[in-house]
C-alpha cells in the first residue's frame, strides 16, 4: 500500500539517476558517437576501425586515450598476424588470463573462440578459466601452458621450466607469450575496471 506518492515518485527519480551515472553504453563506459567525439577520440577511433574493421571490447574505452590506443593498436596487430604462436596457443594464454583478472566479458567471447577459433576441446577451456588442472598432448601447447599457469599464479620460474620453453618455443616465442599476457592483462582489468558485463552491447554493435 502506497501511503506516499509524492516520496515514493522521489525515491525512483533519485535511483535513475543514480543508474544513468553508474552505468553507460559499455559497462560503466558512456561511449560517444563519432559525431560527438573530440578531434583526439575521432583520431583513436578511425585508427582502430581502420586497422581492425571495428571497435572491439576495451578499444571502446581506449580511445579516450589517443597516444594509448596508438600503443595498443600496434601491440593488437602484432598478435593478429605477425606473432610466432598459433591460435590454439594464445587462447590457452588467454583463457588463463581471463579467468585469472575475472573479466566477465572477454572470458564469454574466449570460450567459445577458443573451441571454434582455437580448436581446442570444451572440457580444457573450462578449466583453463575455472583454474582446473589440465593438460595438452601437443608438446608446445603445453609448455604455453605451464608457463602462463605460473607466470598468472604468481609463481617463479624454475630453470627446468624455462629450458623447456625456449626449447620448445625459442627466445622468440617466449618473449611473445610474456608480452601476450601482459597485454592480455591490460585486457581483462580494463573490463574489469569498467564493469562490463559478458552481455555487454556497445554503440557499434547496435548500428
């Protein structure tokens, strides 16, 4: 029974607007149209479309920061075409970060490309994200493994692990896994930071 009207009128106005300035288009992010961005965003903006086709996940949040989007373009590109891992090894990388840093959002769009993407088998991406023990038949696979479960623990690397890894992936295809999780990282705690969900729609996917 309703005995104040007048009050219970206040309360909602006071909730809505409590929720337009805690949540935007993206998580807790109020993208802009490309109309309304400033002549810096604009620039970040064009470049990540330009080298991507679209922008994705935390870019969305980035181009706020132009000389930090230049950074993160570059360092995206490389992972998309000119790195010494396969697919299935960076999803392994990935799925391992993700679950780590609990980014709700680009842990949904990593299991199903690690399956479909990465070739790898449901029950191993689970427990990449959940933390379950797992392992790969394929040599490099499982290196990639190891060395991204202790990296992410954290755990030191022992001498033993680290022969076994520059044998197996040389100087080149460590140095890019490293560099991978820590780039993956910026990733998952931009998502994170900015609350977004798994279900999240930005203003480009609703064009």
């Amino acid at each position: 029974m309703v005995t104040n009207p007048e009050g219970v009128k206040k309360l909602v106005a006071t909730a809505k607007k409590l929720h337009e300035s805690h949540f935007g288009t993206f998580g807790r992010f109020k993208e802009n149209f490309p109309e309304q961005m400033s002549s810096e965003e604009k620039k970040a903006y064009d470049l990540v479309k330009g080298n991507r086709g679209l922008v994705p996940g935390p870019y969305k949040i980035w181009v706020r920061n132009l000389r930090l989007t230049e950074v993160m373009v570059h360092m995206g590109n490389h992972y998309q075409a000119q790195h010494t891992l396969s697919k299935a090894e960076i999803e392994i990388a990935v799925l391992l970060t993700n679950g780590r840093w609990m980014a709700p959002y680009s842990t949904y769009e990593h299991e199903w490309m690690g399956e479909l993407l990465g070739g790898l088998p449901a029950e191993k991406v689970q427990a990449l994200v959940a933390g379950f023990p797992t392992s790969f038949e394929e040599p490099r696979q499982q290196v990639v493994y190891e060395i991204s479960s202790a990296l992410l623990a954290p755990r030191l690397i022992p001498v033993g692990l680290y022969q076994k890894a520059i044998d197996s992936l040389g100087h080149e295809g460590l140095t890019d896994l490293i560099a991978f999780i820590g780039y993956f990282t910026t990733v998952s705690l931009t998502l994170r930071a900015y609350d977004v969900p798994s279900n999240a729609i930005g203003l480009d996917d609703r064009a």
